[in-house]
C-alpha cells in the first residue's frame, strides 16, 4: 500500500475518453476511494447530461463528491480543493488510498497546485470594467494591465477578456495586481501522479457521438424538463451553462428543433474535448496513456509512456 506521503494517483483526460471504467478497476486493485474531480457531477439534480457513474457503478468503491449538492449550493474550485484536502486526510487516515478522477481543469488545477486567495471584489467594481470594455474596448483595458501588473500581462491573450477584466477587477478592488495573489498563494499540501487519458481523435469523437446518442436515449430532454420546472434557469446557474444542457434548454423553449440540438451537443462535446487535450499539455509531468487502459499502467507507473 502506498505510504502517507507517496503522491496521490489522478486518472483525467478527455470527456468521452474513458475515465470511468479505468478508474473503477484501479480503485478495487488499489483499496481506494474516489475523488471525483467533475464541476458537474457534484449535483444531485443533473446525472445524465453530465454522465455521472451509476449508482450500480459506484455500489463498489466509496466516491466523493458525486451527487452530494444541489444547484442551490454551487462549490468552486478552491471551496473544492479545501474539501478535498481534509478528505484525503481522513481517507487516508482510514487506510485506504484517495484517487483523484475527473476532467474539470479548474478542479485539478485547484487541487494540484492550489489557487490564489484573493479577497472579494465588490460587485460595482467588475460592472464598471464591463462598461468599460464595452466604451473603451479590450485594447484600452489591455495597455492598463501592462502598466499596472505588466506580470500578469505578459503571459494573457489581450482576446480572453474575462480574464483581461478579472486581473483589472483584483487590482482595482483590492489595491494589489493578481500576480501578487499568484505569488503568494500556499502551497498545496499532497502530492499528485497525474495521467491523461487519450485515444486518436477519430476514435474520441466517435465516443463523444454514441455518449450523446446513450443521453438521449436515458431521457436527457427529460432531466432538463425537470431542472427547467424546478425553477432552474441558466442565467442564474452556472451548472447548466455547459454542454449537456445548453442546447436542449434552447429547444425546449422553441429555439432550435431536434437534430439541431443533438448536432449542438455533439459539436460542443468534441470542442470541449479538444479543449481539455490542450489544456493537459501544458504539463510536461503529466504521463499520458494509450489505449487499451488497464489498472496496471497507472498502479505500476513505470510501464507507461512519459509525454513528451
């Protein structure tokens, strides 16, 4: 069994890729638990869109945060990590081993390298940069950053203004530039043995395109009916501003007919997987794996193919 301070294994990759199978089979060799790392699956409300193990699926090995808040109660990324945090103490406490599985990049980010503890901004503060955005345009914004936190703006894309605005948000509401935050946040206290999971991309989009095909057929349309009745709206609920639940919202309110909302989600599902791809390849430490994936490439590492 691994020691207390041996890093902490984390399967992720793609949506679609596979995640789910490797890591039921790794936690029963390994005597684990499963922390899920999906900013989605948390929520009771929403299990088909988002593909959430069964309960027959999780009958074997304890999982955390799979189904434990409802949209009412949203957590971020760094309310996750401190949670997680604790969890994997008492887990291991317990002698078992914490398993990390999940695709969220923000939760894994958060989890792995931790987030900066920055204060509250003020509400008026991000309306007033919006505003703006809007007068002055992005450049302007733009050439303020590099004279107030020139760090921070070295290494943004001038086009990405949500977070152009974010780092003039902090340093107008707090009177520091978000690299001082960056700088200054704790070091995360476990350390982590991640491997990306990938198949060719042809291989992946087909997936993603039955995955959608098996929603649909287990009654997406009517879990999103009952999110919608509830009193659930997108505009307010940032759990349902994401690909499973988007379009099929839209053509339930008439927007867009049938095929036009499979085509949407389908689409939108191979976009996000590219995404995420991208996203994984910043870390060289990462271990990428082939298929097939069995136990054994991530419970005895040294037979895997470092990514390079």
């Amino acid at each position: 069994m691994p020691s207390s301070s041996s890093p902490i294994l984390t399967i992720t990759g793609p949506t679609g890729v596979g995640k789910t199978a490797l890591s039921l089979e790794a936690a029963e060799r390994l005597d684990a638990e499963i922390i899920s790392a999906d900013s989605r699956q948390v929520y009771r409300e929403i299990n088909i869109g988002t593909a959430t193990p069964s309960e027959e699926e999780r009958r074997g090995v304890p999982h955390h945060f799979v189904n434990e808040r409802s949209l009412d109660d949203p957590l971020s990324a760094g309310a996750f990590a401190d949670e997680a945090n604790e969890r994997i103490r008492r887990i291991r406490e317990r002698g078992h081993e914490p398993l990390v599985v999940g695709g969220s990049t923000l939760y894994v980010l958060a989890l792995q390298q931790g987030l900066a503890d920055i204060p509250d901004v003020e509400d008026a503060v991000r309306r007033r940069l919006e505003e703006r955005l809007e007068e002055e345009g992005r450049e302007a914004l733009f050439d303020e950053l590099k004279r107030v936190d020139p760090e921070a703006a070295e290494g943004m894309d001038a086009t990405k203004t949500q977070r152009l605005t974010r780092a003039l948000e902090v340093y107008h509401g707090t009177g520091r530039p978000i690299s001082y935050y960056w700088e200054n946040q704790p070091e995360p206290p476990f350390q982590y043995r991640t491997f990306v999971l990938n198949r060719d991309r042809q291989t992946l989009y087909d997936r993603i395109e039955r995955r959608v095909n098996r929603m649909l057929e287990r009654g997406l349309l009517d879990e999103v009916r009952r999110v919608r009745e509830a009193g659930y709206d997108p505009d307010d609920c940032r759990a349902l501003r994401t690909i499973g639940y988007r379009a099929p919202l839209r053509h339930l309110r008439g927007a867009i007919d049938y095929d036009e909302m499979v085509r949407l989600v389908k689409r939108n599902s191979r976009r996000y997987a590219k995404k995420q791809l991208t996203w994984f390849r910043r870390f060289d430490e990462y271990t990428w794996l082939e298929p097939p994936f069995e136990a054994e490439q991530v419970l005895n590492p040294d037979g895997a193919t470092p990514n390079e």
